[in-house]
C-alpha cells in the first residue's frame, strides 16, 4: 500500500482522481437514497435502518451497483493509463489517460454491469440468515476476486472486451501463479483500520436520541468513508496494474518490491 501510494503521488495531479470519483460516488449515493425511501425499502426504527428484501430495493440496489461501479472503474482507467502510458515511455497526461479510458467506455460500462449483476447476486445470498450461505457468498467472492484480478489492466492497455480481458486475467494468473490459488494480501484489512473511526457514527444512524447536530457529523463520516474507499481502490488499480506487467513478462515496474507480487497470488496448498 505504501509503495502504491508513492506511486500514485509521483505525480500530483494524479491525486486529484481519487477524490474526483469519491464526490462522484458521494453524489450517488444521494441520488439512490431517495429512490430506497420512496420504494419503502429504507425505513427507520428504534433499532436503527432496516433494509426490505422486496424486489424494488434489489433494482434500485442493482442500479446503484451498477452506476457506482461504472464511476470508479472510470476513474481507475485513467490511473491505470497514466501508470501504463508512464512505464512504456508515452505520454503520461491525465487529459492523455483521460482519453484512453474514454475510447474503452463500452468495454468500462460493460465490466460494470458483469460486477454489479455478480455483487448483487452475491448480496441476495448473503441476505439470508443461513451461516452456511454466507459462507459460501464469501467463498464465491473470494474467487471472484482472484478471476478477475488483471481485469482492468487488461482492458485499458490491451483494448480487449470485457469478457475477453476476464479470460485472460484467468490465464495469466494461472500461468503465474498457478492453477489452485488464493488471494494473500487485501488492501481491504488496513483501509478498514481507517474506516473504523467513522463506524460508530453511522451505526448511529436511526437513534431517536440524536440532535440536530448529528446530520452534519453522519455528512462528513460518510464523505470520509467515501474518501477512503476511493482511495483504496485506486491503489488496488495501480497494484494490480504491477501484476498485469509482471504476469506478462516477469518485470516489475516502479521498483516495486518483487517479493509482494510474487505473495500476493499463492498456491492455497503453501
């Protein structure tokens, strides 16, 4: 993560990216509330917010997915381009990394809906009050997650769709790191460290006790938590721009620690 962000902060206005696609997502996020408390769906007790397993909440909850998904794989793309453009000698602008991802926004929409159609799935199974089908979400998550893990990458620099570049990522980290593998390091732990100061606000939410102050300190604990999450992801875009490079040709660009990409995929049986 250290490495990433040196990385990301090379270069100063790539900086910006991240927080540009935060107040996107923060925008969003506004925007879908409405619909949730409008199809009932959202709804407040003593107790706190309940989510309805009704089929509105799950179409408004598969569009948010999907709108979500699209901003920030968009904003991922031009950091990526900018990373990829930087390695190969060519011109590493933000308008130049901006344009690329604009030239693959066929093949950004269409990984954006794949994601969201197998997140909400994910989210269906997950709803259930049976450990062992939250068990098994987790597992298809983890997978998933492996799969698709040079998606990105393969799509901004190489241009190939969105199926086509879930493929290939499948190859090459077989090739890599071998057929019967798992994921070792997870940006996800250490950004929740970060996430945990804003956590007992939001479980707040709901209180009937809550002031009139409160509003503002439950604003700024989810545009914090935005923040972070938008950061978080647009390391994992670079990191995982490093193992596309690596998986292709065994080289590792940055000077990046070689023995963290060669432990971030590992044989499950180790």
């Amino acid at each position: 993560m250290s490495t990433t962000w040196k990385i990301l902060k090379a270069d100063k206005r790539l900086l910006a990216i991240p927080f540009i696609s935060g107040a996107c997502c923060l925008i969003l996020l506004a925007t879908f509330v409405v619909p949730l408390h409008k199809t009932g769906s959202l709804t407040s007790s003593p107790d706190g917010f309940i989510f309805s397993q009704s089929f509105s909440f799950y179409a408004v909850l598969f569009a948010f997915y999907l709108c979500n998904y699209f901003v920030i794989l968009f904003f991922n793309s031009i950091i990526v381009a900018c990373a990829a453009n930087l390695i190969r000698g060519n011109d590493p602008s933000i308008s130049n990394g901006f344009r690329m991802a604009v030239a693959h926004l066929p093949s950004i929409f269409g990984w954006a809906l794949i994601s969201a159609t197998v997140m909400l799935m994910l989210r269906i199974i997950e709803g259930t009050s049976r450990s062992g089908r939250r068990f098994i979400a987790s597992i298809l998550g983890t997978l998933w997650s492996v799969i698709t893990y040079l998606v990105v990458p393969i799509m901004v620099i190489e241009g190939k769709g969105p199926g086509e570049a879930m493929d290939e990522s499948k190859k090459l980290v077989e090739k890599t790191w071998g057929k019967m593998v798992m994921g070792d390091f997870s940006f996800g732990w250490i950004f929740f460290l970060f996430m945990v100061p804003a956590l007992p606000v939001i479980m707040m939410i709901g209180d009937p006790g809550n002031g009139p102050n409160f509003k503002f300190l439950l604003g700024g604990a989810v545009i914090y938590l935005i923040a972070i999450a938008t950061i978080q992801s647009a390391l994992q875009a670079l990191f995982h721009m490093v193992m596309y490079f690596y998986a292709c040709d065994g080289k590792v660009p940055f000077n990046f620690p070689r023995y963290l990409v060669e432990n971030s995929v590992i044989p499950h049986n180790r």
